[in-house]
C-alpha cells in the first residue's frame, strides 16, 4: 500500500477510534467496561501507526501527550507572566525549534497562538465582569502593551475591547461563540466516522397484553389537559392570525383559559407617565384583548409583569421582545399600577368574572438567572407586594406563584426558600405553579453546553427519564406538603416536550405521542396543564421563514395543525371513568362508550439529548429517536354488554394525522401556496376506520403501532 493510503487508512482508524469512544461515553447503556475497551482500541491504533515522531527520535505518542499536557498546565496558570517559548523548552530540556514543531502538531497552532488565545479568553472576561480600565485589563494578562491587547483581540473578536463592552452583553455573546468552533459541528463531523451510528438495530417487536373488565367501577377523569394554553404575550392576542386559531382551538379542543405574558409590556400602552413623572394608564389594548377573550367563552390567566420600562429598575430586554425584566425602582409606582389596572378589570367585567381569573407575578426563574439584574429578595419583595393589593381589593382574588423551571422548583436554595418564605411573611400562594419542560443540568457537561450554546435555544441537556413529568409532580406535591400548602390546586402553566426553540421534533408525530403518553399518565397530578405554545406566529426570536421550523406551536405560522394537536383533539374523546391504564395503552368509559388510546412512545436517543448535532435537513427529524421497532398491543375486554358495537379506530402516525410528513411526502418545499396548505390540510387528518362487530361480553382488540404512532378506538353500544 502506498504511503499515503496507509496514513489515510491509520487516520481514518483513529477517527473512528474517537467516534466509538464518544458514543460510548455519551450513551446510557455504555458501562464503564465498554468505554474502557473503546480507550484500548484506540490507544493501539495510535501506538501502532503512530509510535514515532516525524523526526525519528524514539520518544512514545505518550510521552509526547504527557509533554504536551505539562505545557498547557503551565500557560493556564502563567498566562500573565512573560512566559516565553525558550523558557518552555528548557524546563522540558528540549530544543526550542523541535518544542516548536511538536506544539504545532499537537494544538494545531503555534505557542505564541495558543498563549494570546489564553490570555485574550482571561481578557475578555475581565471586560465583561470588572469596570476595569483597559490598560489595567491589558497589562494584567500579560500583554506588553494596550495598543498590543487592542490588536489581539480586535483579531479574535472582529472589534476593539472599548466597542466589546459597551455592546449588548447578550449580542456579544452570541458574536463570541459564533466566533468559536462550535462542538456540536465537530461531534456530528466526527460521529460520521462510526459506522454503527448509520446502522439501525434488528427489528424487533414490543408486546403487551392486558385483561379489562368494563363493568367495573372506575376512577372518575377531570381533563385537565384541556383548561389551559398559552399565545406567548399580551400584544400577540390582537394578532388576527392568533386569533384565529384560538378560536379553532377553543371550538375542537374547548380550552377554558388563556395565559399569556407582558401585560405591561410597552406595547400595550398601560402605564404612561406625564412630563412631571406622575403615572396616568391607558387600557385601550388591554379592552381590546380581554373583550375578544371572554367573546369566545375563555377565562383569563394574567401575569402581571414585565414591568414598564418607565417604572424598571434596569433596561434588560428579554429575546427580541420589549418585555424589560426587571424589578420595579419605586414600589410605589408598582402598587398603583396594579392596583389601577385590577380595578380596571373589576369596573368592566365585574367582581364576579375577575374571581374566576388567575394572576400571577413574573416567573421565578428571572430572580435565579445571573444575567438578570433581579435578586432574590427583590422577587420575594414583588410578590408579596402583589398579594397584598390584590388582597386589599378583594381577598377572594388568585395570586399564584412560583412559576419556575423543575431545577429551580424543588432546589433548596430556590422554590423550596420561597415558598417556606412565602408562608411566614403571610403571602401563601392561593395555588401553586411550575413550568415543566423535561431538561436537566448536568455538572459535568458545563464545557459541552458551553460550546453549544450559539444555537438559538437554551443550552440543557434532554432528561434521559422517560417518565420526567411523573417523577417532577411526585416531588412538586412533596414540596407543597412540606411548605403546609397540600391544599393548593397546582397549576402547570407552561409544559412542552423540549425548551429548544428550533426543535424539528416539534414538527413530528413525535409530539403526538409524547402528549399522548403525558398527559394520560399524569393528568391527575395537577388541576392546570396548560401547553407551550398555541401557535409558531408567536415566537421569542425572530419568525424564521418556511411553514416547518421545529417550533413550538400546535399550529404553524399559517394555521397548519400538527400532529401534537390532532392528538389533543382526539383526547377530546376520553371518558367520565379511568377502568385501567398500563404503560402504552389507556381504557375508559362513559355512559355507553368505551375509549381505548394506544400509543408508542420512543424517546430522544442518548446522543441527540446531548444536542450533537443541529438538524438541518427535514428528512433527519425522525433521526434523533430510539429506534424500538413495533409495538403490538392485545387488550382482552370482558364485562361487556351483549349486542352490536360501533367501532370507530382513529390513527396518528407518519402515515397519517402528521401534516410534516405529509409536508415531506410533497417534497418539503420551503414556500407553499394556496394550493398546497389545503392539500396539507386535508390529508393530514388521522386515518378513520369504522366496522361493527357483535359480542356476548367479550372482546379482543389488537393493535400494531409503529414508532410514534397513536390510535384511538371507540366502542358504542348499537341498541343505546
């Protein structure tokens, strides 16, 4: 073999080498064992092929790597000091020129690079951090000079330190790591080279069976799935779009009530203020949104935030909205603001609509982020300023609280402080709220999440736990126990698959089956669920083009149903009595029908919880998932009434009920007209089977589900 080929060959070895070891670090399943046969497979291919330096000398890869390891110990805690390559070499009793080769093989850089890069990250971090001068921040880390650190880092940072600092921190941000190598590219670069990742497991088929007896008593069902949603913020209520569609979701769902946030954003006017500073309100926008949500039979579910620009302590913008997130600079202004703006309410719709209402203060999580200017005391402050008012203008108004992200809910130093601070300051929350979406911070991956933050969504981890939303209301009723507040109605405001914004499992039958399965497992343990988002019109960043973009709307921008809301609109459909429930399948009754839901969960696999790679291609939406093969499901039915039955079968898979799928059928065009959403529209309706049958009391259905498929059957009696 030529020389060439076989060092391509090694390389493409070693390549593959890592890619195995990464997966098997990565995925859950992959004992230590594993990993470390991975690491000895890969260490010979190293030894092997590349034992020896270039020059010839008989110094081992380890050697060199432990060498290698030594020096970049040392810059990392000399980066300020005139650290010179010389200096280096003599203390590793090396030749300046041959250290220089080495370093350059090794880190791909020179080792005047790689002590700027350190200096310059240590740099950049005192102009973010410090009101150091520039000079100061320079000769600090080590430059000779400030005209020197200007230079340097205009290189890196594409501009000057001055211009870095006054910048918007979240804008600089964003330019620094889009500046950076962004690992989730290198990971899906590199995992290309493991050929099991391209290769899909055996086939294999799940069964379950189960035995029902319908004529037993069962436990009464309160579809609390279907009491809230969210249209994002206040203005976004005005929108002819979203107003559509909620009208739509209220007709086929039959939502009762509407959250959203930034009631006192700017852009719905309310507070104003005169050349004197003195306050003065204008409900004009608010009249016009709370009018059209009671014309269509829904209750408001208001949170009284942001705050005013005007009346903000600080000017911290969230996403690309005018929502200042912020506390107040005079609790007064807060107090009269409130105030005006409930009796407002209470004047126009009367006292006995506005008790209906739930209120709420901005979410907790604002008080727990280190880039908000809101501490903790300043939250605990806020809301107990709100309960009073609330309560001097009648005691029987809701104010609920705490409204935060499950990390920050049960963390002693967070949910758990407030709420016992809550109750001994004499403001207990009239019901309880959290936000759950299914994340985890994982201590270990803060260098991870760090290099892939510049995606456009949080930097989180997928939880791994299937069962997350179980496992998050046992520990949220616990917490309201302890707290003395097990009386609470508890109200999940906001709950969704994922906290990535451009998500494309949004977009899939995934979601539908993942609603499915939550929502029949859980649907007891809270009184509220109310799901994040109604539509992707509404979106914290900037609307992306294309109908598909992995948002979190049960709609798209046009008014597109996916599959998470077929799968809601055939919920509708469950029963007045729970009669048994196992993991894929579900069985209630009402007075003379029977309701059978079915579906098969696949969850993220471990790699993609990991977020390493970013989906660009629609075709690779389904790609993320466990591979689980089919599910065949037998339920055996007894205690039936003899006679006729209707049975209808409805179905939500890639082949039906999915308008992504069907969108990806047509050739995922990246624009469609009006010719292709009705198509959209009307083929990606659930696929609808009916045919009659007879028993003396007994029945036997079966089911095959693919992969993220759900199916509803229904039972009615003939002779009824």
């Amino acid at each position: 073999m030529p020389a060439r080929k076989a060092n391509d060959a090694a390389h493409h070895a070693i390549r593959r080498g890592i890619a195995i070891l990464f997966r098997a670090l990565f995925q859950e399943g992959s004992g230590t064992d594993a990993i470390e046969e991975q690491a000895v497979n890969l260490t010979k291919q190293i030894q092997q092929n590349f034992c020896h330096v270039a020059t010839g000398s008989a110094v081992t890869n380890a050697e060199t790597m432990s060498r290698i390891e030594q020096i970049l110990r040392f810059v990392q805690t000399h980066w300020a000091e005139p650290v010179t390559l010389a200096q280096i070499a003599s203390m590793q009793y090396l030749s300046e020129s041959y250290l220089s080769r080495l370093i350059h093989r090794c880190l791909g850089m020179t080792f005047t690079e790689y002590l700027m890069s350190v200096r310059l990250e240590h740099a950049e971090s005192d102009l973010r951090k410090t009101a150091d001068s520039i000079t100061q921040i320079a000769y600090r880390n080590g430059f000779k000079s400030t005209n020197a650190f200007i230079e340097y880092f205009r290189r890196r940072y594409g501009t000057t330190p001055g211009k870095y600092r006054r910048a918007d921190v979240e804008t600089v941000t964003e330019n620094k790591r889009a500046s950076a190598v962004d690992l989730s590219d290198w990971m899906q670069t590199l995992l290309q080279y493991d050929d099991n990742l391209s290769v899909q497991p055996e086939e294999s088929q799940m069964f379950r069976s189960a035995d029902v007896n319908i004529a037993l008593e069962g436990s009464p069902i309160a579809q609390n799935w279907r009491r809230l949603v969210n249209i994002g913020y206040a203005r976004d209520g005005l929108i002819g779009t979203v107003q559509e569609q909620l009208r739509r979701a209220k007709q086929e769902i039959g939502f009762t009530d509407l959250r959203f946030h930034g009631i006192f954003d700017d852009d719905m006017h309310i507070y104003q203020e005169n050349e004197d500073g003195s306050p003065w309100y204008n409900f004009t926008y608010a009249d016009l949104l709370f009018d059209f949500i009671l014309s269509i039979g829904l209750t408001p579910y208001v949170e009284l935030g942001f705050v005013p620009s005007k009346l903000a302590r600080t000017q911290y913008r969230l996403f690309e909205r005018c929502s200042t997130a912020s506390t107040y600079k005079s609790q007064e202004g807060w107090e009269a603001l409130v105030q005006a703006a409930v009796a407002h309410w209470i004047e126009r719709y009367g006292l006995a609509e506005v008790h209906k209402w739930h209120f709420t203060i901005l979410s907790f999580n604002y008080a727990q982020l280190p880039e908000i200017p809101m501490s903790y005391e300043d939250y605990l402050e806020m809301y107990c300023t709100t309960w009073r008012i609330l309560k001097e203008l009648d005691p029987g108004l809701r104010l609920g609280g705490l409204g935060a992200f499950p990390n920050v809910t049960l963390a002693e130093s967070g949910g758990k402080r407030l709420l016992h601070e809550l109750v001994a300051f004499g403001c207990p929350p009239d019901f309880l709220t959290a936000q759950l979406y299914p994340h985890e911070n994982i201590e270990r991956d803060e260098e991870f999440l760090h290099f892939t933050t510049n995606q456009l969504s949080a930097p989180a981890v997928l939880s791994k736990d299937e069962n997350f939303a179980e496992h998050f209301l046992e520990a949220f009723h616990q917490l309201a126990e302890e707290c003395g507040l097990a009386d609470r109605a508890i109200v999940i405001e906001e709950w969704s698959s994922t906290l990535w914004q451009r998500d494309l499992s949004s977009d899939t039958c995934y979601k539908a089956a993942w609603l499915t399965k939550n929502i029949l497992e859980n649907y007891s343990q809270a009184d509220m669920f109310g799901y994040w988002l109604l539509t992707d019109f509404i979106d914290e960043w900037l609307v992306p083009g294309g109908i598909f973009h992995g948002g979190y709307g049960l709609f798209t921008t046009n008014g597109l149903p996916k599959a998470g809301y077929q799968a809601l609109r055939l919920l509708t459909r469950v029963g007045e009595q729970q009669l048994a429930q196992e993991e894929g399948w579900f069985v209630s009754k009402s007075s003379n029908e029977i309701q059978i839901f079915l579906y098969h969960y696949c969850h993220y696999d471990a790699l993609y919880r990991y977020r390493y790679k970013k989906l660009s291609d629609p075709h690779d939406a389904y790609k993320v998932f466990r591979t689980d093969g089919t599910m065949r499901i037998k339920l055996s039915l007894s205690g039936l009434h003899p006679g006729a039955y209707r049975q209808e079968r409805r179905r939500i898979s890639r082949k039906s009920g999915s308008a992504y799928d069907k969108w990806l059928e047509i050739g995922a065009p990246a624009k469609i007209g009006p010719d292709d959403l009705r198509y959209l529209n009307e083929t990606s309706q659930p696929s609808y089977e009916i045919c009659e049958c007879v028993t003396d009391g007994k029945l036997v259905l079966e089911a095959e589900l693919e992969p993220h498929e759900v199916e509803m059957i229904i039972l009615q009696r003939r002779d009824c």
